[in-house]
C-alpha cells in the first residue's frame, strides 16, 4: 500500500517506505540480520527531482541530445 502523503510530500515518504521495508526484510522467513543491502529511489515530477539512497548506492542521470549522451551527473 503507498503513503497517502506521497504526492504532496515525496522527500517525507521516501525515509518513511525505507524503513517500513528493513520491518518488514527483519520479519522475513530468511535471516536478514548480516544481509547487506543498497537503494536508489529516484523520482521526476515535472521539473522536480527528488532522490533518496540507502547504503553506498549511487543515481547516475543523462540526458539525450541529438542521439548522444551529455552532461551526466551523479547524485550521492
């Protein structure tokens, strides 16, 4: 089920989706204790990017200009 609050407040709901998913990898059938794990959540509302991480992961966005990649950056 989502966060109602996504679409007025994605930079809220992010930190709160990522912790309900470590409850819920804690409850799993599988030991997930010395599990490691990363994420990168990435979202584009008309001329708004919001990213959030998780670990050592890392976004990395292009753009397309006539065909061909430019201008990358990363986002830590």
């Amino acid at each position: 089920m989502g966060d109602p609050n996504f679409s007025q407040n994605p930079r809220k709901s992010f930190p709160t989706a990522y912790e309900l998913c470590d409850r819920k990898l804690h409850l799993a059938d599988f030991g997930s204790t010395y599990s490691g794990s990363t994420a990168v959540s990435v979202l584009i509302n008309g001329g708004k990017l919001t990213v959030a991480n998780t670990g050592d992961s890392r976004a990395v966005m292009g753009r397309l200009k006539k065909g061909r990649f430019y201008n990358s950056r990363a986002f830590c």
